[in-house]
C-alpha cells in the first residue's frame, strides 16, 4: 500500500510537491492549469489555444507531441487525457524518465473530480470557478426539456455517442442525447440517421471540425439546427461555469 497520490488510471505520482514546471498536453487542462499558475506551464500542445495570449513552448499536437521537445522542457509532471492522447506516447515518455499524470474523463462531475485531485497533486490551490463548477454541475439531473443530436465531423459524419463528457454534460442541461445508447463514443453515422434521429435540434459545435453557417445547416433537411461552441460543450475547465447557463 501506498499513500502517494495516483492518477485516474491508477499510476502513482512521486515527484516534488509542488509542482514547478508542468507540461499539459490536453486542450481543456490547459486552460484550467493556467487560470491558477501560468507561469509554471511550460509547454503545451498547438491545439491549446486558451488562454489566447499563453506563451510557453508548443510541442506539436495531441496525437503526435514532440516528445523530444517535451524532454528538453524538463517537466515535473506531464499531464494527459486517456481519451485524446495516445497511450504509446505516456508509455514512451516514462520510460524516459518523464512522470505523467493521465486523467479518464467521461462525465462533468468526474471532470471535476479529476481536475481538483489533478491541483492536490500539483500542490496548487483551487480556482474560484471549479468551486462554482461543482455546485453548479454536481447536483440532481434535471428532466429532459429537449432531444438532441451533437456530430463532431462530417464526411464522414461522426455524432457523440455514449459514455462521454460532452454527452453527460449535455443531460445535465436537460438535453437528451438521442445517441445516448449508441455502444460507440463517437459512432460514425449516416447524415440521413442523424436527420431522422428524432431530435429537436441537431447541435453544431466549432470544434473539432468546424462548423459554420455556410458549412453544416444545409445538409439537414428535416431537423432544425444550431451553430453552437464546442468549447462550451467539450472542455472542462473555466469554460464550465458559462456552460451551465446554455439554453436552446
């Protein structure tokens, strides 16, 4: 037994507290890292784009870091998502000696969770936001107010699916995910499927693909949609106190 700190997947973190220079290859993490001590990152991925005006050392991205780069940073601590980087490159970076902290998102209070053990770990206090996250998303869910469908691609076209951040967050703005029972987290789906889905509202984000007023609504001929943020939807970080006053 051991009372060392541990990641979400269970890897235990015996490196200097605090922590002095950390390297986050997560978007959202980023983001959040930064709003309590942006002075001790030091490196992050080129999909990190908040806060806008962050200036540390881009190492590429999060499917392909440059773990070269990331060694010569000389991190305390990198930190990952299971869901967005690849397992290869953790794997490759201890055993180089680098102490990476891997974080397993699926819900927006297990978001919350991992980012509070995540600042225990680091040594660093608690933003104002995350205490407000908490107590705005970690109550009862509330009833459904409308069906919906989310895609974060197309041709093909890819919709959330089950068991993800984005669909959890989405129920617990009373928005029924009409994807929910999909067995897939991202399920590739025909555009007829997610047009005939039966959803109020077909949800379209910013990101990971773009979509635009131009480049998504005229596909849709059945169902209404919505040009809509997928920072909003997909990060957890500051972004989540704005989220939870979303309304369709």
């Amino acid at each position: 037994m051991t009372d060392l700190p541990f990641d979400d997947l269970g890897t235990v973190y015996d490196g200097p507290r605090p922590v002095r220079r950390v390297v986050s290859l997560v978007p959202s993490i980023t983001e959040a890292l930064a709003s309590v001590d942006r002075d001790a990152l030091v490196g992050a991925t080129d999909w990190c784009t908040h806060p806008a005006d962050l200036a540390v050392t881009r190492v590429r991205g999060t499917k392909n870091p440059d773990l070269a780069a990331i060694q010569a940073l000389s991190p305390d601590l990198v930190v990952c998502t299971k869901e967005e980087n690849r397992e290869l490159d953790v794997r490759r970076l201890r055993e180089a000696g680098v102490r990476v902290w891997v974080t397993d998102i699926e819900t927006v209070p297990g978001a919350i969770a991992s980012l509070e053990r995540l600042l225990d770990v680091l040594g660093w206090p608690w933003p104002e936001w995350l205490l407000r996250s908490r107590a705005l998303w970690c109550g009862a869910v509330p009833p459904v107010t409308a069906r919906v469908a989310m895609p974060i691609w197309r041709d093909p076209w890819m919709v959330v699916g089950s068991s993800t951040f984005t669909g959890d967050l989405l129920r617990r703005l009373g928005w029924e995910n009409v994807f929910a029972q999909h067995p897939d987290r991202y399920p590739t789906v025909d555009l007829a499927a997610v047009d005939g889905a039966g959803a109020d509202v077909v949800l379209l984000p910013d990101e990971p693909y773009v979509f635009t007023a131009e480049d998504g609504p005229e596909a849709f001929t059945r169902t209404p949609t919505r040009l809509v943020s997928g920072r909003l939807l997909t990060w957890y970080g500051p972004s989540l106190v704005e989220a939870a006053t979303l309304k369709l």
